[in-house]
C-alpha cells in the first residue's frame, strides 16, 4: 500500500533532519567532543538549530546535543521560546534535555535510540529519573534552603515589575 506523497514527503523530511541528528553525533564521536549524540531543531520544516555532544570538547556537563541546538535555535530566532519548533535528536532525551524542551516550549521530539539502549551503551540516567523521584530528603544530593535577605529582595523587585517578560 503506498501512503501517499505528502506522508512520503513528511517521512524522507523527517529521515533528513535524524540524518543530519546522527551525521553531528559521528562529529562528536570522532572528534572526540562528547558520547554519540546529535540534535536540531526545526521550525516550519527548517533547520533552525544544530548540535553535537560537546561535553568532553568543552568540559562542560551541559553540554548535550540537545541544549546546544536549543541554544542554537534560540541564537538564530533572537528569542529563548522555541514554540512551534521540533527536535530531532539520536538518543531519547535526558532529564536535564527533557527539561530544556518543556523550558524552551518545543512542542515535538523524535529521537532515534531510547534510555535502555544508552544505558546498554555505558550513559545511564535511570538513577537520575530515581533521584528526581525521591523527596528531597532522600536525595544523594543535599538541597539545603537558606535565608538570604539580598536574594529575597531581588525576587520582591521582580514581583512588583510591571514590565517584566515571563518565560
């Protein structure tokens, strides 16, 4: 059964920008910047961002594909909401990714590979998703609240902003 030329059309668009996802986690992999990870983002079936792991390169532990294409995209359109964008990217994305999608309001991700197979491949989040879970307490990772009068002042100062741009 042949689906058609615009599902063909949508599926070689979509296989395009997973290429060009995989082509930057080659990059990454034999340049030695980071693991096997590559993103874009697109917009109006453009690619508007692009990123390589580049944790290792820049030893930078934020450094995935993802936030850097996010960072990217967000360069070329001149604004931190991606609303209306896609990301393609190799692997399913991490906590800290998955958190920049839903900040950067990017309303569809499709990855290549998923958690389980990361983790096969030696990059397990799994704990984190566990941390994440646990309350506070629990943590491995100590939060400690603290007073601070200048830090509160500053969160008073953006209360009263009337011209204050929320994100």
């Amino acid at each position: 059964m042949n689906p058609g030329p615009i599902i063909e059309d949508f599926m070689s668009r979509q296989e395009e920008f997973l290429a060009e996802a995989a082509r930057l986690a080659l990059e990454s992999v034999k340049r030695d910047r980071g693991g096997p990870f590559g993103a874009v983002v697109v917009k109006d079936d453009r690619i508007i961002g692009r990123g390589g792991n580049q944790v290792i390169g820049t030893n930078d532990p934020t450094a995935h594909a993802e936030i850097v294409a996010i960072r990217d995209a967000c360069r070329v359109l001149g604004t931190f909401s991606l609303e209306g964008c896609e990301l393609y990217t190799t692997g399913e994305p991490c906590p800290m990714c998955l958190a920049a999608v839903y900040w950067a309001r990017i309303e569809k991700v499709y990855y290549v590979f998923s958690t389980r197979q990361i983790a096969e491949a030696g990059f397990d989040d799994e704990f984190i998703y566990r941390e994440i879970q646990q309350p506070a307490t629990f943590r491995r990772i100590k939060v400690i609240l603290q007073n601070n009068l200048p830090a509160e002042q500053a969160l008073d100062e953006w209360r009263k902003k009337e011209d204050k741009i929320l994100y």
